[in-house]
C-alpha cells in the first residue's frame, strides 16, 4: 500500500487519455467541456471544501482525488458514467496502491455523483465532490462556437461570468455565487435546467452539517 496523491494521478498518461478521450466524446453528442479543467477545477474546489471545514488534510486529499477522477467514465458512456467511473478510479487506485478504505471511500464518492436524480452523498468526500461538480456553471464550459445555434444549457453556462464556492465554517454555510448577464439568459432559465443539481447541492451541504446557499448577482434566491 502507498500514499496516492492528486500529483501522482495527473502524472499517469492513462488517466489524462482517458480525460481527454471522455471530453471529445461529449463533444461529439454536443456536450459542455468535461475535460482536463473541469476535472482539476471540481479537484481543488472538493478540497478546499473540507479543508474550509475543518477536515483533516487527507480526507480533502480524497476529494481532490475523487475530484479529478470523477467524469472518467465519459470515456465509455454518459449515461451512468459515475458507475462506471467508480469501477474505472478502483482499477487505477488499487494499482496505484491506495489502501482499500481510502479507496471504498473514493469510489463511493465517484458513484453517488451520478445520475442525478438518485444520487445522495454517501460519505463527506462525496458530499464535496457534488457540490463542486455542480457548481461548474460558466462560459468557459460551452463549445459551440455559434452563439445562434445555442441550447439552453449552452446559453446558461455562457450568461455565467463568474462562479465561486463560498464556504463560511463560522456559519456552516455554503454558498455559490454567480454572476449572470440577464440580457443572454434570465435567471428562470438556470433553474430550469439545473434545479435537481440545486437540491442536491443542499442534501450535500447538509451530509456536511452546512446550509446551502444560492446567490446570483449578488441576490440570495436559496
């Protein structure tokens, strides 16, 4: 057994490919970018999470891990790719030497991110990866070049210019903090699109003893 860390996982060519090949087939069935950067942005923003709240170095280390690794499974399908996600991060992990507590918890958390309308957070590494996964709202995500030919989700994600975890341990609060051009998308048409990602944002804010908050322009709607 060995200590796995975020740093060893990026510095596997087979993690990358599997990435960078997942991202291009979302691309391909006209998906935002589920990529590179969004696998490290949901890394760090899990961490900083628990770290936040007080947990210790290791279980944040978790997160990041299950972070990174967590839309590893787009390589195969989308759809229950957090399943087969978590069967992939347990053949790297265990590879990898990662002890089988740290990794049980690891690939409970890579599971239970998806599907959406049944997923609940299992363990606290898992509660921080779907919070930071489903705050990833921002038009750095949309690919499609022609703003005419946008979707809705294209169009909420581009009206998105700012994004930003906001964890308040005194409070046991957490808040997403959007920033949002009216004028390419109403604020109606975010919570079309994303109100199942909202609940389960606050199930997982309250696994970790935290209320969930919900700021756009700087007005509190949740």
């Amino acid at each position: 057994m060995s200590v796995v860390t975020l740093d060893m996982l990026r510095s596997i060519s087979e993690v990358e490919t599997y990435l960078l090949k997942g991202n291009s087939h979302l691309e391909a069935i006209g998906y935002t970018e589920h990529g590179v950067r969004h696998s490290n942005l949901v890394a760090r923003i899990a961490r900083n999470i628990l770290i936040r709240l007080g947990y210790d170095e290791r279980e944040a280390e978790l997160a990041a891990i299950a972070g990174y690794l967590h839309d590893v499974g787009n390589v195969v399908s989308r759809w229950m790719h957090g399943q087969t996600g978590a069967v992939m991060a347990w053949k790297l992990l265990r590879e990898a030497g990662m002890p089988h507590d740290e990794l049980a918890t690891v690939v409970g958390a890579i599971g239970s991110h998806d599907p959406e309308d049944i997923s609940e957070p299992v363990n606290t590494v898992a509660a921080a990866v779907i919070l930071a996964d489903k705050s990833d709202v921002h038009r750095s995500r949309v690919r499609n070049p022609d703003i005419s030919q946008f979707d809705i989700h294209d169009r909420v994600n581009y009206a998105v210019q700012r994004s930003f975890v906001r964890v308040d341990e005194p409070k046991r609060s957490i808040t997403l903090e959007l920033t949002v051009d009216t004028a390419i998308s109403p604020v109606m048409d975010y919570f079309e699109i994303f109100l199942v990602r909202m609940v389960m944002c606050r199930r997982a804010a309250e696994f970790l003893n935290c209320s969930f908050e919900l700021s756009i322009n700087e007005v509190r709607l949740l």
